[in-house]
C-alpha cells in the first residue's frame, strides 16, 4: 500500500509561491523605475549589489560559522551528534553536512551552506545540555530540512533587491547630505522644475525597501514551517521537535545552567554577561511564534496518527 | 534593634533580605515548603591580612550572637575558592538576622564587594529547594537542584510565579544562576 506523503503541504506551497510572486513583482517595478530615473548610475551599483550577493552565497557557510563562534567537530570529538547526523542525512538522502558545536549556554541550532554538498549545522552546548537525544534529533532533522530545501538559496535571491534597495538609499542619504550625487550624469531637461532625482530614488528605494523586507520575512517563516514538517518527515515524530521548541523557545531557555561561582570568576567578579539576550533574539527573528509552529506540528502528528501530549 | 544598632545607613539591599522571612509563610500555605535549617553566606576572600582581620571579628560578633540565638555557625572553602559561612538554625529569622549580621559586618569595613550570595534551603519536596540572594542586585531567585548539573526549571518558575508578589525576584532569568554541590 502507498502511504500518503506527508512532506508536501498545498497550502504552504502556493503561500510561498505568492509570497515570492509579489516579491519578484516588486523587484521588477523597481528594476524598471530605477532605469528609468537613472539610467548609467546603477550599473556598477548593481554590479555591486551581485558581487555581494554570490559572495554572500559561496561563503555562506564558513560566514555562518566564522560569525557565530562555531568550530567544526571531528566525530571523534563529538561521536554522538556525527552518528545522529549521519542517520538522519541517511534517512533524508542527504549528503553529510559539516557538523560544528558553539560553546555558548543559549540553546540553538542553525544550518547553512550554499548546496547540500557545501553545507554546515551547528548546534550550541546549552542545546545539547538541555534537550534529550530525540529532541535535538528532531532539531537537527529540521536543520537539515533547511539544508535540503536550499534555503541559502533561496533567501539569497529573495533579498538580492533589497539589498540593492538599501544601498541606494544609503547613497541617495550621501547624495542629499553632499548634494551630488547621482545628478553627475542625468539630463538637464529630465530634471529641470520636479523634485531631486536623489530624493525620488531615496523614497522609492525606502518603500521598496520597506516592503521586501516584510515579505523576506513572511518567506522565511513559510521556510520555517517547511522545515518543521520536513523534520517531521525525516524523524517520524513531530513531537520531539515539540517539545524541543518548546524548551527552546520557552522561558527555560533563559535560566544559565552555569554556577554562579564560576560566571563570578569569568566575567571579572560579578559582571554577569548581557550578549546573552541579544543572541536570542538574533537567531530567533524571522521565525513563527511558537504557538503557530506547536499547532502545525500537532496537525502533522494527527495526520500521521501520532500521539500528541 | 540591639545587635543592629550599627548599621544605620541602611544598605538598601540588605533591607530585601528580610523579604525572606515575610514570604516564609507563603511559602509554607502556598507551595508546602518549610526552612530546612541551613543558610549560608558566600564570599570570596582576599588574601589581606586586613581582610582576614574583619572576617575573624565578624565571625567571633556572629559566635557571640549565635550563642544566644542557639544557632550553629561553620565554615568551609569550597572548589572554586568561596568561602562559605554556613549558619545552622531552625528558625529562619535567626538565619536570615545572623547572615545579615555578617554582611553587614563586612560591608561596613569596605569589603561590601567580596559578598556574593546568601543561600536559604528549603525542605518539602523531592529536591532541596534553595533561594539565592545576589547582594550585587539585591535580589531573590530559586535555584532547584536535581542532582549532578541538573536543575528543575520548571519548579522554579513555578515558585517564580507564586512568590513574585512577596519576594524582590530577579526579573532577568538569564541571572538565575545556579549554586551547585553547596555546602549547605
């Protein structure tokens, strides 16, 4: 008998489809006023703009590591997190990804790399301390999800014009504070009694701006849910990652697990470190509030007659 | 106020300590936890002969008192180089008068700097429950052990949320850090 496939969602799917319709729609009537306003100007800009972007891309993974803190682990090093990895890539008919640990007590994964082949995941030691070996299987496998879906990918290309965006802005700021600018090499009768070229450009590239970024995020929450049912897929068991994202996202995940003594001496006596927080919320942007991704899951779960406490 | 007399100016954090002894019978209707005995103060030591001069005389003030008192006052250094002085006493406001006796003996000879924590353990549960006072913030949060460098979240929001409106409790969970292995 065949089994219905649960790693599609027709839903999610055609979500993502309109979100990266209105946002290709944006781009290319921004392409088109931007030539038309200025015409020579943008051309290294763009330039620019795609150099940065497949920089971005081709060192997506060592940028995400180097970034982070995360230092790449050997298996034997890190024997138990290489097997899991090495199952669930098994599992997903994946190549094996770089596998990376970040000493830091906040627990969190992350995964990246421009193909599967060139792929990394890392995970933080306060995730591996706080979750059970099923838990951090259940984020590890969402985690290679991402890998599997090529989402560097395609986040890269989704915001390759805002990135433009805002370096124009940027540069129409410059322009207007120096008073040059981009009026170099425009046409006197293109301009004569109307606002400032400058001005135009840094309005239309603020709201182009404005607007990629809500719907860049709104994509990589659909990326997220994908994710998750990806997860899901590969391990079987969408309640591990559950209550994984429920002692990730909870509270809990606050509380140090360190001794006070310890940080005491670390941190010059009594100066307790503030990055903590921040790196939270870093990571954490961009995704679904909790109650979304449990609700999802649990249907995912029903759907394969899983138990859901 | 007797044994208190000195201290007039009164650091504001030690006025919260008391919280403690007000919030004691919350935590006995409420949450079913009783003072087990046990208290402790935690500072690190310079290695001054000043320094050595003040703790001695702050512990033969405290001898004195816990004579009266019928408490019983030990010290040890722990592992990380802490000192601990643990004062034994059934009853909480001896334990909480007595560690605020010492601090405030410290602080008054300008090593105010070197306290650390205050630690109060509890009794009702499976796992001892302790409360830990930071002297730098001057502030409460609860710290359950499990064993090992486990501890039980989960309880200890739970005690979060049912004494936050008697006890001054750190509002930043990322500070609630744990006291592992005390001596007390």
């Amino acid at each position: 008998m065949k089994r219905k496939s649960y790693g599609r969602d027709a839903g999610l799917t055609s979500r993502m489809l309109f979100t990266t319709f209105l946002l290709g729609l944006l781009y290319v009537v921004f392409a088109v006023v931007l030539f038309n306003v200025l015409n020579v100007a943008l051309v290294p800009m763009i330039l620019i703009v795609v150099g940065l972007a497949f920089f971005q891309y081709y060192t997506s993974d060592k940028l995400a590591l180097a970034a982070s803190g995360a230092r790449v682990v050997t298996p034997e090093q890190a024997p138990e997190l290489h097997a899991m990895v090495e199952r669930l890539c098994a599992m997903a008919d994946l190549p094996k990804p770089k596998v990376a640990m970040i000493d830091t007590d906040m627990p969190n994964a992350f995964a990246t790399g421009r193909s599967p082949k060139h792929a990394a995941v890392a995970v933080t030691s306060g995730l591996m301390r706080r979750l059970d070996p099923e838990e951090i299987e259940g984020v590890l496998a969402h985690e290679l999800s991402h890998v599997a879906n090529r989402d560097v990918l395609v986040m890269t290309f989704a915001s390759f014009f805002a990135m433009l965006a805002g370096l124009l802005t940027r540069f129409g700021l410059y322009a207007g504070m120096f008073g040059g600018g981009f009026g170099s090499n425009r046409s006197s009768n293109n301009n004569q009694n109307g606002v400032p070229v400058w001005l135009a450009v840094l309005a239309i590239s603020i709201v182009v701006y404005a607007i990629s970024w809500v719907l860049i995020r709104t994509l990589s929450r659909y990326r997220e849910f994908a994710a998750d049912r990806g997860s899901a897929l590969i391990t079987g068991a969408p309640e591990h990652l559950m209550s994984a994202l429920q002692k990730i996202s909870g509270q809990i995940a606050v509380i140090p697990a360190q001794d006070l003594r310890e940080v005491s001496a670390m941190n010059a006596f009594f100066i307790i470190p503030t990055n903590v927080r921040q790196k939270t919320a870093e990571l954490f942007m961009d995704h679904p509030p909790l109650e979304k991704r449990l609700a999802k899951l649990a249907e995912i779960a029903r759907e394969m007659g899983r138990p859901v406490s | 106020m007797g044994i208190f007399g000195k201290s007039k100016l009164k650091q504001p954090a030690d006025e919260r300590l008391f919280a403690l002894t007000t919030a004691a019978v919350t935590l006995q209707v409420d949450v079913g936890l009783v003072f087990a005995g046990k208290a402790a103060l935690v500072f690190k030591p310079l290695s001054a002969s000043a320094f050595d001069d003040v703790v001695k005389a702050a512990d033969e003030l405290l001898d004195s008192v816990a004579h009266d008192s019928g408490s019983k006052v030990t010290r040890e250094t722990d592992s990380f180089g802490y000192e601990w002085v643990i004062v034994g006493d059934p009853e909480l406001e001896d334990a909480v008068a007595g560690i605020h006796l010492l601090a405030s003996e410290l602080e008054q000879q300008g090593f105010g700097d070197r306290l650390l924590a205050a630690l109060f353990r509890f009794k009702g549960e499976e796992h001892p429950v302790y409360w830990v006072y930071g002297y730098k913030a001057g502030v409460f949060w609860p710290f359950v052990p499990t064993g090992g460098q486990e501890r039980d979240n989960a309880k200890e929001l739970e005690l979060k949320a049912k004494l936050e409106q008697e006890l001054p409790i750190e509002s930043d969970l990322s500070k609630w850090f744990g006291m592992f292995d005390a001596p007390v």
